[in-house]
C-alpha cells in the first residue's frame, strides 16, 4: 500500500509539472486575465489532486501574460457518499449543469475545470489545458477596475466595480464572487477520509450585480452580506463579466480583502 501510494504521488507530480510546462510555453502581452473555475467536492476522491494544481496556478501564475484568475466551486451532489463538503452548493452544482449545457456535454464530472466559460479539461489532460488557455489568451477582455473592499460593521462588504465596455459589441452579465482566500478540512468520512484537504478561492457566494450593455460602460458599488464570523483577512473578491448562457467571460479582475 504505501509503495503504490508514493507510486501515485509521483505520477500525480510528473502530470502536474508536464501541465504546468505546456502552459507556460505560451506567450503573449501584455497581462490577459483569464478566469479558471473548478468544480470540485471533498467528497470526491480524484479532487485532491486538482484542488492542488489550482493552488498551483494561483500562487505560481504559470501562463506567460496572464493573470489567472481562480475560483474553487464546490458541488453538492457528492454529499451523500459519506462526507458533507462544507463548502458545497446548490448553487455551484447549478453553475457546473448551466455549463454542461451550455458546452453540449453529456453529464456533470469532477474535478473540471472551465477556462473563461467557454473551453474545459480534466487534470491530466495537458493538451486540452493549453488548448483552452491559448484560446483565452486570444480572445479580447474589457478594462475591468476593482475598487478596496471595504467592511462595514461586521458582516458587509463593500466595494467599487468599473468596467469598460466600449468595445463589446455583445449585452454581459456582470458578477461579483466573494471567496475564501484559503480553506482547510479534515475529512472524517467518504472517499477521502483521513485526508487534510487545501482549497484556494473557495466560492462563498456568486452574485449577478447587473448587466454590461454592449459599447457601453458599468459602474456599481456593490454591497456583499457576509456570513456571521468570517474572518475578512481570509476573503478574496473578484468580478468577471461574462456573456449570458453561461457564455465567454470578457473580463475579469480579483483583489484580496485587507484589515
């Protein structure tokens, strides 16, 4: 058992560093944000792996030209094979079945990961990753400005959206997520009992705030209910304008929460 445990983790680690390597190869300026969504469960025992690798991409930003722009969604529907995610959501698991539909596919998977709304890969799959992140590096993104988040009292959040949207020539909605900058779990139960998982920009709430009407511009302060004792130093914001369907995200911007 532990021989093919430690198998495992290097295969794991020689498919991650063969993903990472072809992503960086890409090159382009100046810096493209570019959104990467995962859908993913605690209750999921192949998770881990790309829960891993989007902390890689967070911390280590591997696309030449790009800021990649993270978001951890949770699903639920692994809930009852013994383990309840903390973190998962109807909503997350909504989002994941808008884009199965969207993209034409068969079923909802995890892990998966979406690039800008439009192209998705599992772990593993270097050739689709860099397919997807050329793709989004290619396409064009409006200015998107993200204000300092301010908290008043104990459980809002406030911050500034401005987004310039001369040059679309299609409506988007605009949508602003409030997520966890870093979660841990110890895991009791299910496929992944035993395990201390990580996550990284894990989806508290995901708010549609308005919408970015084509050649013209946006500019909304946007106030967020926070769930009672959150810590604020741990949150991140981030915004993204993103086509109806749920269709390409044209722009995207993200900050973490201060003191």
């Amino acid at each position: 058992m532990k021989t093919t445990s430690v198998l495992m983790a290097m295969v794991f680690a020689s498919t991650m560093s063969a993903l990472l390597g072809q992503i960086a190869t890409i090159q382009t300026e100046p810096e493209t944000p570019i959104l990467v969504e995962l859908f993913t469960s605690e209750g999921c025992s192949s998770c881990p792996p790309a829960d891993a690798l989007l902390q890689r991409m967070d911390a280590f930003q591997p696309v030449s030209g790009a800021h990649l722009i993270v978001l951890s969604e949770h699903v639920n529907y692994w809930d009852h094979d013994g383990w309840k995610d903390p973190y998962s959501s109807s909503s997350a698991t909504e989002r994941q079945n808008q884009y199965v539909r969207a993209l034409g596919m068969e079923t909802a998977y995890t892990p998966q990961f979406i690039v800008d709304g439009t192209s998705e890969f599992q772990i593993g799959d270097a050739a689709h990753a860099t397919e997807a992140f050329q793709k989004a590096m290619t396409t064009h993104k409006v200015p998107v400005n993200l204000g300092s988040p301010i908290i008043e009292g104990t459980t809002v959040l406030r911050t500034r959206v401005d987004i310039d949207g001369t040059s679309e020539r299609q409506n988007s909605d605009v949508y602003v997520a409030v997520a966890l900058d870093h979660a841990e779990s110890q895991v009791l139960r299910g496929e992944n009992g035993g395990k201390r998982l990580k996550h990284v920009a894990v989806v508290q709430q995901l708010k549609r705030v308005g919408k970015l009407e084509k050649g013209g511009t946006f500019g909304q302060d946007v106030d967020l209910k926070l769930k009672p004792g959150t810590d604020s130093a741990n949150l991140r914001i981030i915004v993204f304008v993103q086509e109806s369907g749920p269709g390409r995200v044209v722009g995207a911007a993200s900050r973490k929460v201060a003191n």
